[in-house]
C-alpha cells in the first residue's frame, strides 16, 4: 500500500484550520479582481460611432447597421459577445479617450440562446442633405470639428455640423431639390454629392434668337 506522503498530511491538518479557498459560487456572488478583463461594454454617451472598433476587432465581434429611415436616423452599434476574446483592442482604438468602449469586470456570460448573446447602442447619424446616404454620426462629425478647430471651415459638412450643434443652423433645414447647383455645396454632403456640386455646372442657357 502507498502512504501519504508528510508534506500532503501536514496540507491537510494545516487546511482543517483555513478557510475554504474555493468560493462558495453560484450561492455566493463572485466578486472578479479590480484588473479582471470582462466582456467590453459601449459607454452610449462617450461613443462617437466612429466605427474603429469594429475596424480593429480581431474576432469580428463588433457590426453596426445603419438605420436611415427612420424619423431619426440611427447607427446600431453591435457587440457580439459570444464571439468576443476580451483583448482590449477595441478599448485601444477608441478615439473617445479610450472610453467609449471598455472592458468590465462582467464576467458572467452564460445564456441559453446563442442569437441573445449581443449588446447594442444607438447613435444618432447624419444623412446627406441631398441623397439621404448615411455620412457619419452626428458625435463624431462634432467631434471632428472641435478637434481640428478653425480647419473645420475648409469643410463644410464639419462647419454646418458643428454650426447645427451649437444651435446657430436650423438643425430642420434640408435641401428640397434633388438636383445639383454650386451653391450646394455649402451643404452637409457625403463625399459623392459633394464632388457631383463641385464638378457639376448648370446647363447654359440657350440663347433667344434675335427678332423672335
Ligand atoms: S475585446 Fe477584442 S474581440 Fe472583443 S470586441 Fe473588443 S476587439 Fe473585439
Ligand atoms: S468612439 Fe470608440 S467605441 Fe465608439 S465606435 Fe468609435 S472606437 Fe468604437
């Protein structure tokens, strides 16, 4: 027969005088350490929908979908946590200070229904005043703008943005005409229309025939 060795047998009288160390979970709540790295989660006010995490995510756990039609048009932020690894590369490339999607401390992940296992956010976008596209998120084209100060006047989507947050521009005012002119260009425009106004000129108008 095989005896215990003294080590093991001096473990287990040493461990008749500690307390468990096992957690007494699920009947007790786990209580993660303050460096744990959970399951990320949006911050909808810090975001900007700029779409970085998604670019950056190695494990294609972040989508979004535009929502044009709408009476506010909206940007869905998606999250797919059962398919998230918890690296942190979102977190990194957040342009928000790192803040707009961080890692938590969320650690419980079990659900019963794979097609659940998703968070989302909601931001708010900007369509172009002539085609109605989607341009970007209304958070991110302000924050572009006070990011690059005075230079946001060479554009502008970014100054009529940032003009309609501050209240100065009707934030109502869209264009009513389908149809190209140069002077839509002072617009909030994706990136087509606005070649198409710069490029664009109105047809001569013909000239009357004299004595007629
Ligand atoms: S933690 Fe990593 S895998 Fe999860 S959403 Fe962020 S970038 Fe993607
Ligand atoms: S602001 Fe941050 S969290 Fe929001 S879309 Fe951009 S990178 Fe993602």
């Amino acid at each position: 027969m095989k005896l215990p060795k003294v080590r093991e047998l001096l473990e287990a009288i040493k461990s008749l005088s500690h307390r468990p160390y096992t957690s007494k979970f699920p009947f007790k709540p786990h209580q993660p350490y303050p460096s744990f790295r959970g399951q990320p989660k949006y911050d909808p006010d810090r975001c900007l929908g700029c779409l970085a995490c998604e670019e950056i995510c190695p494990a294609e756990a972040i989508a979004h979908e535009d929502k044009t039609s709408g009476d506010i048009p909206k940007r869905v932020m998606i999250h797919y946590t059962d398919t998230c690894i918890f690296c942190g590369c979102c977190q990194d490339a957040c342009i928000a200070d790192h803040e707009g999607i961080k890692l938590s401390n969320d650690w419980e992940l079990a659900f019963f229904n794979r097609a659940e296992a998703f968070e989302t956010i909601e931001k708010e976008l900007q369509l172009c005043e002539i085609c109605g596209s989607a341009i970007a998120c209304k958070d991110h084209l302000k924050w572009i703008a006070e990011k690059i100060g005075e230079l946001s006047f060479s554009n502008p989507t970014l100054y009529q943005s940032r003009l309609k947050s501050l209240g100065v521009v009707d934030e109502g005012i869209i264009s009513a005409s389908k149809d190209y002119s140069r002077a839509d260009r002072i617009k909030i425009l994706c990136a087509r229309c606005r070649r198409e106004t710069s490029l664009t000129t109105a047809p001569a108008p013909v000239a009357e025939e004299k004595g007629t």
